[in-house]
C-alpha cells in the first residue's frame, strides 16, 4: 500500500511514521508514506497555500490551486482508489472503514487547514470524506495520522500473532476483553483464576463473555 499525506503543516505528522508499529511496516516494505508539503505547490513567491474566503467571514481557506496541482502531479505517478479529505463534517471512522480502507491499493489523505479547503476541490477532486469525531480539530492532519494508523496496523505482516489486530477492540463488533499480566496477585489485587489455569477452551469463552458483558455494560449501541 502507498500513502500520500498532502498538509501545509508537514511537521505536525511526521513523527507518527518515524517509531514503534508504523515505523517497522514501513521498514519491512508493507506501506510506503510521503508526507507532501502542499507549499512547494504554491504559485507565488510567498508560497501562499491559503487565501480569504469570498464573501468574508473569519478565517483563510486552502486555495484549489496548489492542492488541484499537487493532485496532478500526484495521479500523473500512479492511480488513486481514493482521494480523502479529512474534514470533521466526513463520514465517521470506524474499524469498518479502516477495513474497507486497509483493501486499497493507493490512498490520499489531503489535510485541512484554516476554515477548510475551497469547495471545488470537495466537489471535483475529492472522492471521500472522513472525520475522527464530532469534534472540531485545529487542522486535518492529526486526524490524517489517526486513519493512517488504524489502516497500516490491519495490513498483512504488520502485527505479529501477540498483537494481531484480529483480537482488537471493534474487529468483531465488541470491545476487547481485559488483560492481565505478572504478577498474579498485586496488593492483594488478584489475576481471574481462569486465566492462570491453562485451560485454553475456558480461557477463551471467559474472553468471549467478558467481551460481551463490557461491550452490553460501555457501548451497547454496538450490540444493536
Ligand atoms: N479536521 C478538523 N477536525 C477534524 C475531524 N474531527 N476529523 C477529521 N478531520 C478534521
């Protein structure tokens, strides 16, 4: 998989891509990421990527030039399955669309900034709109960071067999069970017996209840 992540910001994303699980898929050839800086698309000699909105109003919009002339450049290298706008307004993140996301071939994620990005690139070059939340972040990118993690991670090879993303939260529709580890007992704070007892099939259909009775308990919406 490759990933183009087009921000004016590009410092506010690196470093997600430089440790731990990320880090590692990208060293083991699994993923490729470009961080691209839209300024070098810019036209003028201020390198201006923002401009106020017609009409007035608080705030500078993302101009459709650099970023229609980053794209450009972009899909002249290789085909896109998608071109994401991150954008609180966007369908919502779930494990169901990083899954969707992690079948892809060639992603790009463009970063917000500012009141946003001229609608023409929405409405002519975007081809999906994501959010993290109903929340409102100062730009897209930290949000570009949140969908590119929750993607890498469920690639092949990614994770080893302790951390398969098959045992995350959400993967089956529940949230994860709790987890435990040495020592047994801590200030009189004891590990469930069955999970000491090396009994494999309990073992697991105590992880199944327990995931069921804390999705009923902290997300019922998830069992509707
Ligand atoms: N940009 C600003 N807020 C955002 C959010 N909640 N999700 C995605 N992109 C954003």
């Amino acid at each position: 998989m490759h990933i183009d992540i087009i921000t004016c910001l590009p410092k506010l994303i690196e470093s997600p891509f430089n440790d731990s699980i990320l880090k590692r898929a990208q060293q083991k050839g699994l993923v490729t990421v470009d961080i691209i800086d839209l300024r070098s698309y810019a036209t003028d000699k201020h390198k201006s990527v923002d401009d106020y909105a017609y009409g007035g109003g608080a705030g500078m919009v993302l101009m459709i030039e650099p970023v229609d002339r980053c794209i450009s450049d972009l899909k002249s290298k290789r085909h896109y399955d998608d071109i994401i706008y991150m954008s609180p307004d966007g369908e919502l993140l779930t494990q169901k669309v990083s899954n969707e996301l992690s079948l892809k071939e060639n992603l790009i994620l463009l970063c917000g900034h500012y009141k946003g990005v001229d609608e023409r690139v929405r409405e002519h070059l975007i081809t999906r709109e994501i959010s993290i939340g109903d929340y409102v972040l100062s730009g897209g990118e930290l949000a570009a960071a949140v969908v590119a993690d929750s993607v890498i991670r469920l690639l092949p090879g990614v994770l080893n067999d302790e951390t398969s993303a098959l045992s995350d939260s959400f993967q089956d529709g529940l949230v994860a069970p709790p987890v435990y580890s040495r020592p047994a007992t801590y200030k009189g704070w004891n590990v469930p017996d069955v999970l000491l007892s090396g009994h494999e099939a309990k073992i697991n259909s105590w992880k199944q209840e327990q995931a069921i009775e804390r999705t009923r308990k902290r997300r019922p919406g998830l069992l509707e």
